[in-house]
C-alpha cells in the first residue's frame, strides 16, 4: 500500500510526539489523592462567599479535573475515602484512612500520597498519620481556607503545591506533611490558630520550609519520632481507646471531670490554663481519677510554649503524665495511640517526651 511522503512525516511525528508524551508521563512521579471532603471541597453560593459555604461537595474527580497544571508534575489518581466536613470525623475513620495510606505505601507504583482534609481537624489526621503509618514515602495532608467558587480560593494552588510535594524525592522520610499557604509544615507541630485568613496554619518552632513556583526550599527537619521511627504500626491497631479532654478556666469546676471519669475513658486529658495549671479545688478529683487507673495527662491550653513536669503540679507524686509541646487535640491523639501499647504512666511519660 502506497503512502505519500507528507502522510508518512506525519505519522511520524505523531509517533513521536505518543512517545515523547510516554516518556515524559513515565518520567513523572505516581500521586495517589484520597479526598476525605472538607472546605477544599466546598462550594458557596456565590464568588463572595469565602466563609459561608456547604463543605464536602466536590469529589475528587472533579477536583483533579479542575486543576490541569497537575499532570505536569504527576501522574495522579482519585480516590473519594470519605465526603465530611472534618468536624464530623471519627475515630473509625481515621483508622480507616491511616490503613488506606498504609496500603498504598507499600505499593511499587505509588511514590507519593495527598490527603485532601477539612482544616478543622486536619493537625490531628495528620499528626495521627505521622504516629502510625511507617513509611518513608512522602504523606501530605492539605485543605483550604476559602471553597473553590470564593473569589482568591486557595484551595488549587495548596492542592498543587501538595502534589508537586508528595512527588518530591527531597520530602521523603521527613514525616507526614501539611501544604497550606505556600509552607511546608510539619504534621506533628502545625495547628490551626484562625478560622478566617488563608495563613491559618502555623507551628511555634516554624515551618519546614516553602513551595514556590513548584519548588520546595528547606529550611529544617523534624527531630520527634514519626512514621520508620515510630514504634507503632496502623496494621496493628484495630482500635482506639477512648480518650476525652476536660477543658479548665477560671471558676471552673469538677462537673466534667467527675462524669468523664464515669465514663469509661481510658485516659483523660486536662486542657489547663499556663503551664498546664490545675485549680486547686478540682486537684483531688483528678487525683480520683488517676487512682482509679486512667492515666491523667496535663496539657495546656495556651497555643505555644510547652508544659513542664513538676513546676506546677508535683506529677510525681500524683503519677501523672505532661504532654510537652502537645496542645489538648493532639495530646490525645497521641495518648490514643500509646495506650494500645501501655497504660504504665512511666512509659506513655516516655512517649510523650520522644513523639
């Protein structure tokens, strides 16, 4: 059969533009998505509506669809876990989640992996993840301020940059990862500290570094234990323990403290004030729930610093447990995960102190 000339130059170059295209997807690194909901899949009525909205209404289809910058910097695929606003999540779910990213950790053809997240409890699924998923592939959770239809939305860039991270050989073995606002943090230390400006994510010892332009820039690396360092495993837990936090202010009183004692917790956090202080009059009905064998753990509710053991309360003597540099959230997190290993207050003091 005869072809022209001009018919076999172009068949030429389209075979060779389908081979350049295969080179170059190949040459890209593989970026599984698991999309849980939350403002980055939001939509409001209107461009105007930044901070009222209905969350959890995009899948992740069409949030992939709706960025094209993705595939030139990986080979991405969806995956729809869950569809809740964060506030909403359970205990079930993050054991559900963490045992998804674990799976595909182990995967050949995964080199990274983005959790897309509500930002209202996104620290603590990440922070869970860093504690129990043991791999040194990168793990970014990322979310948005702002639904996707509000004017200035930043959910596309966050999403890109985690992306562009999660492919990043340089972001391996650094722990798990948040990308909001153009900063790399890291997931044990970032907190949400305000509900209505795109920099809401920050962490007392600082960032990890930037994104910019589809660059990461370093600036520093974690020193607390985390995912191939950390003695607990996802595929070994199929339960968390019940752990709940007792808030304390001014005039406070043991109401709380007394019922969630009651309750068949296994641990009780005390969000104090300060240093992790505790009001003098509710000291004994901790001390009660300590001597009935749920460990107390004090935290604080101040959003940096870090509480000392012995300064305000004598933990030694009463045998309880500080949480360091942990805010109330994370310190149960945290304490959920020690006490499927232990209960002796000596060892989750160790814990708290190394994680």
């Amino acid at each position: 059969m005869y072809f022209s000339p001009r018919f076999r130059a172009l068949a030429a170059g389209a075979a060779f533009l389908a081979s350049s295209a295969l080179a170059h997807a190949q040459a890209l690194p593989n970026v599984v998505i698991l999309a849980t909901g939350g403002t980055i899949a939001g939509a409001g009525a209107s461009a105007i509506n930044s901070a009222t909205y209905a969350a959890a209404k995009v899948g992740v289809d069409k949030l992939i669809a709706g960025l094209p910058e993705l595939s030139k910097v990986a080979n991405v695929k969806g995956e729809q876990v869950f569809q809740v606003a964060s506030e909403s999540l359970t205990d079930d779910n993050l054991l559900t989640l963490a045992k998804r990213v674990s799976a595909l950790a182990k995967q050949g053809d995964v080199d990274g992996i983005v959790i897309t997240h509500g930002t209202d409890t996104l620290e603590e699924t990440a922070y869970f993840l860093s504690l129990t998923v043991r791999t040194a592939k990168p793990i970014v959770v990322v979310g948005s301020m702002r639904p996707g239809t509000a004017l200035s939305a930043d959910g596309a860039l966050n999403l890109y940059n985690a992306v562009n991270v999660a492919g990043s050989k340089d972001a391996g073995g650094k722990g798990v990862l948040v990308t909001m606002n153009d900063e790399i943090q890291s997931g044990r230390d970032v907190s949400k500290s305000i509900n209505i400006k795109t920099e809401a994510f920050k962490s007392q010892w600082g960032p990890l570094g930037m994104i910019v332009e589809g660059k990461n820039y370093w600036f520093r690396a974690p020193v607390k234990r985390h995912t191939t360092a950390s003695e607990f495993d996802i595929d070994n837990i199929t339960a968390l323990p019940l752990v709940e936090i007792a808030y304390g202010y001014e005039g406070v009183t043991s109401t709380a403290i007394d019922a969630l004692g009651q309750s068949g917790i296994k641990a009780l956090i005390h969000a104090g004030t300060g240093n992790g202080s505790v009001a003098n009059r509710i000291v004994p009905n901790l001390q009660k729930v300590s001597t009935a064998g749920i460990p107390v753990i004090r935290s604080s509710r101040v959003p940096d610093g870090f509480v000392l053991r012995n300064a305000e309360q004598p933990d030694d003597k009463y045998d309880w447990v500080v949480a360091h540099d942990l805010r109330p959230q994370k310190a149960r997190i945290l304490a959920m995960v020690a006490l499927t290993k232990t209960k002796d207050t000596r060892e989750l003091q160790r814990i708290f102190w190394e994680y």
